[in-house]
C-alpha cells in the first residue's frame, strides 16, 4: 500500500521531482519491510518458547525470506504500479532527436491525462495501431480541428477523437505521415523526465534528470 499510495503522490510532483519521488518511495518501502523483518527477528528471539529452539530461528533464514518476500511482492506491485501510473521506456530510435536520443530512458505518467487535456508539443507514448503490441513515441503535432498538411500536398483537418504527430527528427520518423491519426484512446502516457541515458560514449551524465518538453 505504501508503495502505490507513494507513486500516487510521486506523478503530482514537478517534472524536475519525478526521479527524487519515485526513488525516496522505493527506499520508504524497503526501509519499512527491513524494519518489519527486524522486528519479527527480534520478536522470535525475546519469546522463551522459540528462542534457541526453532531450527529457523537464525538472522540468515530472515534475510531470505525478507529477500525472497521483496522480489514476490515488488514484482506484482511494480506491475501495478507501471500499468497505472509510472512506466518507463527505453528509446530505441533516432526519430525524436535531438529532444530524445536513442539510449535515453524515459519516465511516462499514465496519468497525466487524467489531469489534464493534452496539448499540442506535449511528447507522448501511445499504441501503434497496426502492431498494437508496440508503443512509439512522438510529439503531439496537432488537435482535433487544427488543419495539417499531408505528405502530398493536401491539407486536412483532424478528425474528432483524433491527434496527429511527428518525430523531431522529422527525416528519420515513422509517424502521422505514414501511418494517419492516432485515436486520442490509443494515447497512454505523457513522457515527462529522462531517468537515465547511455550510447555509445558511455553513460550521458547531463541527461539524467532531464526533463522533457
């Protein structure tokens, strides 16, 4: 609970507080587990009917279920938490260059939307409508209404229910231009802050904790 009720709070931050939230959340959560194994530890030890009895009453038979406790109950939490709230990606292309480099790792907030209207400039992730098991990330180019004009020529305004968008690095972007409008439905997250980023100069320091506009 401490965990969700952490994110929960976490994604209203600033998007410079996004990497301190979720990370003095995860050390919140491991310091309270550590100190409820402690506790039960030190519980069993003080009871005269336990204490130097019970085979498994040693700091090492604790240690491994306060290890093999975290990894069972992290896992379902962390999938909760990333299909709710906070899911973070790692960037494969060139297309959002230069604002996302490939190597990046960003932090998406699912629930940004439901907080606010998405506006056009905002980076996002959303679901690739011909291979809905993919998700790409682009700018959010223009809203429903606004007139566009197409790769032939010919304007076009976007549809109700609709958004359309590019990548910044518009020579090397598979985007609206190939693929149309993406249903404003198929849009799952606001990209906010760069976690980490490495390429092949090795681990690119500036980055981290970049935000993303």
């Amino acid at each position: 609970a401490l965990y969700i009720i952490g994110f929960q709070y976490t994604v209203l931050l600033g998007d410079t507080l996004l990497i301190a939230g979720g990370l003095c959340t995860i050390l919140a959560v491991l310091c309270v587990y550590a100190a409820s194994v402690i506790q039960a530890f030190r519980s069993a030890n003080e009871s005269p009917s336990v204490r130097g009895k019970a085979a498994y009453n040693r700091w090492y038979f604790y240690v491994a279920v306060w290890m093999l406790g975290y990894v069972l109950i992290s896992g379902a939490v962390y999938d909760y938490v990333r299909n709710r709230y906070i899911e973070a990606f790692k960037i494969p292309s060139s297309s959002m260059e230069p604002t996302v480099l490939s190597g990046d790792r960003v932090l998406a907030d699912k629930t940004a939307y439901q907080r606010m209207a998405p506006k056009k400039g905002d980076i996002i992730i959303f679901v690739f409508k011909d291979d809905r098991s993919k998700r790409y990330i682009k700018r959010l180019e223009a809203m429903p209404g606004d007139t566009v004009r197409l790769v032939d020529g010919s304007m076009q305004t976007v549809p109700h229910g609709a958004v359309y968008v590019l990548g910044d690095n518009k020579e090397h972007s598979v985007d609206s231009r190939n693929f149309g409008f993406v249903p404003l439905s198929d849009v799952t997250a606001k990209v906010r802050q760069i976690y980490f980023s490495i390429g092949v100069d090795g681990i690119r320091w500036s980055r981290i904790g970049k935000t993303l506009d």
